[in-house]
C-alpha cells in the first residue's frame, strides 16, 4: 500500500524545537505560529508561554504537536 502524496512539506520537529528555544532568548510562542495555531502563539506572546508553565509543557509535548499537525497537513486537513 503506497502512502499518498502530500503537497505540503511536513514540519520539522528540530525547527520548532528552536523556536521554542527562542523563548528565553526573544519572543515567546514562535513555535505556535509556527505550527499554524496563531491564536495559541498569541496567547503564549502576550503571557510569555503562559508565565512559563506552558513553556515547560511544551518541551515535553512538542514533538507530539508537529506530530499531530503534519498527520492533519498529510491528510489536508490543515
């Protein structure tokens, strides 16, 4: 059974991992923006990642959330 052809390019685990990273550094929720949930990156901008608690909760659940949303763009869902 061949997988079928997505016309858009998956996001990359190591990329949104660095802009996570760029929380303690410059902004907070690039990594949102950059998965296309731009309201959750807004909130994590305004709040710096939810005072930090959700910044914590990202490092352990981002991969599963670049997981989640390149299934959903395979699937042309977003």
């Amino acid at each position: 059974m061949t997988r079928p052809y997505s016309p858009v390019p998956p996001k990359d685990v190591g990329v949104a991992y660095v802009f996570w990273a760029l929380t303690f550094v410059l902004i907070a929720g690039l990594q949102h923006f950059y998965l296309g949930r731009p309201l959750r990156g807004i909130i994590w901008l305004l709040t710096w990642g939810l005072f930090g608690i959700g910044t914590i909760y990202d490092l352990f659940t981002l991969r599963g959330q670049v997981h989640n949303v390149n299934a959903r763009r395979a699937r042309g869902w977003a």
